[in-house]
C-alpha cells in the first residue's frame, strides 16, 4: 500500500472506532439461538479485551466441548485483540460461509466483525469483499454501508465512498458519522462547497465532536491549497 493511500484514508481508519464486539446488528443476529452461547461468546469478548491469552484458551476449551461457530468466534476475536488481526480477520471471513455458520442475520454478522477486523490493519480489499458479500445478503444496511465506504476509501474510491455513504443518509439522515465521512469523500473530490455542508450538519448535530471540527478544518486548508491536505 502506498504512503499516499494511507494518508488519504486516515480519517476512516484511525478516527472511527473499531467496535468488535458491539454492532448493531448483533441483536438481532442472536435470535433463534441458545442464550447461554450468546452470553458466553460476549463474555470471551469482554474477556480478550485485557486478557486475549486467556480468552483464547476459553474459546479452545468451548470448542473441544461443541461449541461451533460461537467457539470459532471467540477464537478468532481473541487472536485479533492479542495482535494477530490478520489472523483473525481470515478465521472470522472463512467462517462466515461455513455451513454451520448460522443463518442470515448471523452471517452477516460475522462479516462486519471480519470486516472491521481487516479494516484495523488496513487490508481494505479483503474488507470490501466481504462487505459486498454482507450487502447482497442485507442490501441498504446503515452500519454495512458506513464499513464498505471505509474500505473504498482505503483504496482512493471515493465517489464510490461517497455513493455507499449518501445510501446511509437516505435512510439515517441524521448519522454523525456518515456526515462526516462523506464531507471528507466531498473533499477530496474538490466539491468543497457540498462538504461544508455535510460537515455543518454533523457540527449542529454533535458539536462537542472533535473530529468534526478537524474535517471543517481540513475542507478550510483544502480550499487554501486547492487540494486535499494530506
């Protein structure tokens, strides 16, 4: 990856936190299955934020005691909160097609959390495909499209970006986030007048946000300079 990509995508890969083991769709991917799984992976979740060895050795334990897929999950999440993202991130994609993954709600889970794991370490490509495989499966989801539009921008897409994050809008007007994210996609497309506007939404929605004020202040330097700042 060049220097310049990843300058370029800073704003949706360091600024946006990486959520694990919360995403909205969690609860309803949870439904139809034994709460006791659900309730022991999110523990191992909680578990491998400050200690992922020994997370890891509970998920090895529930998985020589059948746990499946939540077992797999947990293994997975462990390896990537003691620094083995890649890891993770490939154990967590397999997964996500494999037969006793679970159904649809489930799946798609699974490809967020595999997602944003491949979105840590800046692997945007392998992010957009499994995110393309999420959306065919639940098209117009807010928080899958917000993901994908990281990961295009990761890759200098950015009208693409753009297009994922005005999708968002359409049906959650007032996100934060997505504001933000497609001011920046505005900017650096040198449609600065449009992405004054989103980021004026989002600072009268969350003005207490620093990186609001941070995109306003790189659309001011980008008008100076006649491009994007780095």
């Amino acid at each position: 990856m060049s220097s310049s990509v990843t300058l370029r995508s800073a704003l949706f890969t360091t600024l946006i936190p990486i959520a694990l083991s919360v995403f909205l769709l969690g609860t309803s991917a949870q439904a139809g299955t034994d709460p006791r799984d659900a309730g022991r992976l999110q523990a191992c979740m909680t578990k491998a934020e400050t200690k992922p060895e020994e997370a890891l050795e509970d998920g090895f334990v529930w998985r020589s005691q059948g746990g499946g897929t939540f077992a797999e999950q947990c293994i997975a999440i462990a390896r990537i909160e003691s620094g083995d993202i890649g890891g993770g991130a490939e154990r967590l994609t397999a997964l996500a097609s494999a037969p006793d993954a679970g159904d649809l709600d489930q799946r798609v889970l699974i490809m967020a959390r595999a997602a944003n794991a491949w979105l840590m370490i800046e692997e945007f490509k392998p992010a957009q495909k499994v995110l393309d495989a999420a959306l065919k499966l639940k098209p117009g989801e807010p928080d899958l499209l917000i993901d994908r539009a990281r990961a295009k921008a990761g890759q200098g897409l950015w009208a693409e970006a753009q297009a994922d994050l005005t999708a968002c809008l359409s049906t959650r007007p007032l996100d934060v986030l997505a504001l933000r994210l497609r001011a920046e996609t505005l900017l650096q497309q040198k449609s600065y007048e449009a992405a004054e506007l989103d980021i004026a939404q989002a600072l009268r929605l969350a003005p207490k946000e620093v990186d609001n004020w941070l995109v306003r202040g790189r659309i001011q330097e980008a008008r100076r300079l006649g491009r994007a700042p780095d």
